[in-house]
C-alpha cells in the first residue's frame, strides 16, 4: 500500500459512518453539495480575515460533504445527470470563494503581488476543469495532469494549517497551468490520432512521465510527487517565497522589488 492509498483508506473509516448515517436518514445529495459549498463559504471568510487555522478546520468539515454526496447518491440510487452537473458547478463555486478570500486578505494587506499569484491560481484552477470538460465533448476521456480538485483542496488545507500559504499558491499556479497544457496537448494528439509522448532515452521517458502525467493516484509515482510537493512547502522558508504573513524583506526585496 502506497502513502496517499494508507492516508485515504484511514480517513474512509469515519467517512463511512457519516455516509451510513446520511443514507439512513435520506438525506439527497444535491442537499449534501449545496451544505458543503456554504461551509467553505466560511472558510473563505476565515481566509479573508486571516484567520488561516479557522479556515482550515472549516475546510475540512465542508469537504466531507464534498466528498461523502456522490457516496451516497449512489447507495440511495439517487444519481442522475443532473446531480453529476450540480456537483460539479457547485465545486466551482467553492474554488473561487476560498481564491476570492485570498485575494480580499492580500489587497488587505496591499501584497499586490500576491493579490495577481492568486488571482491567476484562481484562473487557471477553474481552466484546469474547463479545459477537461471541454475537451470530453470531443473525445472520450482528458484525465491528465496532476493539479486536479482534490490535490488543490488538500493543499489549501496544508497552507491554512502551517500558516505556509505562499508556498501552496505557487505550488498549485505551477501545477495548475502544466495540468492545462497538459489537457491542450493531449486533447489535439488524441484529435490527431497521434501518439502520446513517450522520449527515445531514459531522460526523456521521465521527463515526459513527469511533465505529461498519467499516472493515478495511490500509485508510487503519485506519492513521490506529494512527498516533493510537501517538502517545497515546508522546507522553503517563507521569506524566500515572500509570503505575506511572513516577516523580513523576502525575494522581492532582494530583487529590486
């Protein structure tokens, strides 16, 4: 068992209590998204008022919802086209409430800098769903790259809880935008009936492997990059990565800024 799989399969034991109890009592799913999508309005306004922990345990009770509606949809038999559409719309909202909070604490607190790095994390985290939704109008599946929902979710739940915000926002721009580019380029080679990159040596096999990615969750490749992800985050200091809630004079002083 893989790191993430070993996190998931503990966090599955009281899910599965909460999925049983909402099923006994019928509660529908779509009331499940819309429930979650106003907690993490609050969560949004923790973030505003830079009340990072707050936020952060907000997050999570509002992502149980999130995760637990489709659960039970199915184990009520309540699923339909519709549910899947308002799950998803819902979702989005959710995103841009918590980058909106970010954006009102940063002009707060007058990071212009940081105010424009969340506003395009928040750019291209709705063009990452964009771009895979537009692209299975044209072709059967566009499940690549890395920075999908969950992975940004949980990133946001680190940067509130370690009070490392700066570094998850570049984490997931960075991501963000090659997870776009990603479903851009994949999208045309499956257009054109061309093959997915794959390097004539061992160098670029990686990098293609690393850049273009497949590979899914709980599998080793997906831990090693959490593992790497999470050090960037914890082990960068925050005056280099300018954060805004950080003292000293940061990289931005340092360059000229």
């Amino acid at each position: 068992m893989t790191f993430t799989g070993l996190v998931g399969t503990v966090c599955m034991f009281p899910l599965r209590a909460i999925i049983n109890t909402c099923v006994a009592l019928r509660i529908h799913p779509n009331v499940l998204t819309i429930v979650g999508v106003a907690i993490n309005i609050g969560a949004a306004w923790a973030l505003a008022v830079d009340r990072f922990l707050l936020a952060g345990v907000i997050m999570i009770v509002a992502n149980i919802f999130d995760f637990i509606d489709g659960k039970v949809a199915h184990l009520t038999d309540t699923a339909s086209r519709f549910g899947a559409f308002w799950d998803s719309t819902m979702d989005r909202f959710s995103d841009l409430a918590l980058l909106l909070g970010l954006i009102y604490l940063y002009a707060e607190l007058g990071r212009t800098d940081y105010v424009m790095v969340a506003a395009l994390t928040l750019t291209f985290s709705i063009m990452t769903s964009y771009a895979r939704a537009r692209a299975e109008s044209l072709i059967e599946k566009c499940k690549v790259g890395f920075m999908e929902r969950p992975e940004r979710i949980v990133l946001f739940m680190i940067g509130a809880f370690t009070d490392r915000m700066a570094g998850v926002l570049w984490v997931i721009l960075t991501l963000s935008v090659v997870t776009v580019a990603n479903r851009i380029h994949y999208t045309y080679l499956a257009l054109a009936n061309r093959p997915m990159p794959s390097g004539s040596n061992a160098l670029t096999a990686a990098f293609w492997r690393a850049f273009f990615w497949r590979d899914p969750r709980t599998t080793v490749p997906y831990d090693l990059w959490v593992i790497a992800i999470l050090a960037f985050v914890w082990l960068v200091p925050p005056d280099w990565l300018a954060d805004p809630t950080a003292s000293g004079l940061g990289v931005w002083a340092l360059l000229g800024f």
